[in-house]
C-alpha cells in the first residue's frame, strides 16, 4: 500500500517554492525599480545644476531633505490623514 500523503506533501513543497520564487522575484524587481529612479533623479538634478559648483555634502542634505519629503508624504497617503495645513484652509 502506498501512503496517499506522500502526493500532497510534494505538491505542497512545489508550490511553496514556486511562491517563494515569485515573492522574490517581485522583490528584485521593485529593488530595481528603486534603484533606477534614484539613479534618474541624481542624473536630472546633475543636469539641472550643471554650471554651478556645488559640493557634494551639499548635494547629499538636498537629497535626504527631498527623501524626508517623499517619506512624510508617502506616510501621510497609506495613512489615509490630512496635513494640518489643509484642514486648516477649510471653512
């Protein structure tokens, strides 16, 4: 007699795998994505400061001020709240 579990335990180790594969590809890919637009927004602000000297550290505290702007907003809009200066213009 053959144990009927043994065909259920290997599908499940198949599709175990198979999402886990797809987790870690959807991960690679939105590294990716982050990676590319960081590189994108230095190349187009490089291009947009092009002629003016500016040292790197000061680059580097305009980038992490745009980056706290980015975090705030981004927290502000999966929190589903509204800025204080918005409830503020309201009658």
């Amino acid at each position: 007699m053959q144990n009927d579990d043994t065909g259920f335990q290997v599908q499940g180790k198949r599709q175990a795998k198979s999402c886990l594969f797809v987790f870690l590809t959807a991960m690679l890919i939105l590294f990716s994505l982050a990676i590319a637009a960081a590189a994108g927004i230095i190349i187009l602000d490089s291009i947009m400061l092009r002629g003016e000297e500016h040292s790197l550290s000061w680059r580097a505290k305009r980038y992490k001020v745009a980056c706290q702007f980015l975090w705030y907003d981004f927290k502000e809009s999966v929190s589903g709240k509204k800025s204080n200066s918005s409830q503020e213009d309201e009658p």
